[in-house]
C-alpha cells in the first residue's frame, strides 16, 4: 500500500453530526470525496437531505440526509441505523453538532448553559456511546470528535464561558474514550480548531480582527476546507497508531 493509499475511505460508512453546513458541510464532503459513503445527521432534517442529494452527484458516493437531535437517544440510535444500513456497518463518526452562546458569565442563564453542555458534552456522548457499541461488534472504527481551541484559551473579546468549558469536557473526553475503547478497535481522536469562517462565526467582522486575526502568527482565519483534511487523516489508516489525540488548527494561535 503506498502512503498516499492510506488515506483513502473506499468502502467505509461515515455519519457526520451537524454536517450540512459550515465545518460539518466540509468534512462530510471531504469524506465522501475519499471514497466514504457519508450519512448527514442534523436537526433540519430537509436541509440534511439536500445537502446529501448534492454531495451525492458531486462525489459520485452513497450520502443519506436524515434528521438527527443528538441530544435524544433514540435519535442517535435511528441515525447510527441509517448508516449500518447504508453501508452494512458504521466506521466513522465526526461529532460536529454544537451549540454557542455569546455572554458574560454573570448573564448567562441556566437553561443557556444547560443547552449548550446538552449538545456539546452530552450529545457527544450519547452518539459515541451509541456508535461505538456498533463499531464493536464489527471490529473497531474510528470517532473524530470536533473540540476547540477554546478548550485552551479564553475567548475574547466575546465572551462563552459554557462554549469555553464544554470543549475542555470534550477533549479530556475524547482521551477517556481512547484509553477505554482501543481494546475494541475503537480510536477516538479530536480536532481542535481555531477561528474558521462560517455562518456562525463572524472572523472577519473589523470589531474582531485585533484579537482573532493579529494575535495569530499566521495573521489570519481559516476556511472550513482547509480544517476537513485533518479529519480524513483521522478517519483513515494514515492515522492508525493515534489515539487519545487532540489536533490543534489554529494557524499558531496557541503558541502564544
């Protein structure tokens, strides 16, 4: 097999959380561009099926939209059935839903914290919990799951404590599974990215850019596109001897 051959994910089912916009959009293409064939799970359920019809006639793959809330188990557990349908059996999951909110901590009301730790840390639970019983009992498989830089840092200045402590849960995690689940085959690696243009993140609004943009080294934000190799490279062959790992992506933001 020839290096360039480990990455490839011909013949493997993935089921990306949140995947039909932003980050999640451009990793659930960059799988199926691999060769997985890619189930969107998501809240929206019709926005998860067009997105999946599209990526399907772009990558020439098997990709299904379904509705997915991964906060409710018997959500989870219908999704990872879709996949082990689609594809006889699940071998990927990117934990990508996620949920932020924007306040200082003497604002923040219960049910706001409540919220985003429901889907941050406990969501993230509930499907690898769920998907690594099926990974399992078909030899192993590999959970990517999507931290942040914020684990490390304190944002500023806009202000998200519980988005703040919920990716720090999610990487320490992420290294629970790890040491739990590689007797079964299981890896269960982390992403940890830093300010990337999306819908939901305003990395080029002026107000920012002193603190987001020019305290990095690199003096700039990322694309989405540009965070999704690093998942592949997770979900692949190329990555068989991580686990426990958190990858940082943040243009050396960190570093300082």
């Amino acid at each position: 097999m020839g290096v360039l051959d480990t990455f490839a994910l011909d013949g493997r089912t993935a089921l990306v959380t949140g995947g039909y916009r932003g980050l999640g959009l451009a990793f659930s293409r960059a799988l199926a561009e691999a060769g997985a064939d890619v189930v969107i799970g998501g809240r929206d359920a019709a926005a998860c099926e067009r997105v999946a019809g599209e990526l399907a006639r772009e990558t020439g793959r098997q990709v299904l939209g379904t509705g997915l809330d991964v906060t409710d188990r018997e959500s989870v557990t219908a999704a990872v059935e879709v996949a082990r349908d689609l594809g006889g059996r699940l071998d990927v999951v990117v934990n990508n839903a996620g949920a932020c909110f924007h306040r200082p901590a003497l604002e923040v009301p219960d049910e706001e914290f409540r919220a985003v730790f429901d889907t941050n840390v406990e969501g993230l639970w509930k499907m690898s919990q769920v998907a690594a019983r099926s990974m399992a009992d078909a030899g192993g498989g590999s959970i990517i799951n999507i931290g942040s830089i914020s684990a490390m840092i304190v944002n500023r200045p806009q202000w998200q404590p519980a988005y703040n402590a919920s990716k720090a849960a999610v990487h320490q995690l992420t290294r629970s599974l790890a040491a739990e689940w590689a007797p079964l085959g299981i890896r269960v690696n982390a992403v940890a990215p830093g300010y990337v243009k999306t819908e939901m993140a305003p990395v080029d609004d002026p107000v920012f850019r002193a603190r987001w943009i020019e305290d990095a080294p690199q003096q700039r934000y990322a694309m989405p596109e540009e965070i999704a190799p690093t998942v592949v490279f997770l979900a692949s062959e190329a990555s068989a001897f991580m686990t426990g790992s958190v990858v940082t992506i943040d243009g050396g933001y960190t570093v300082f």
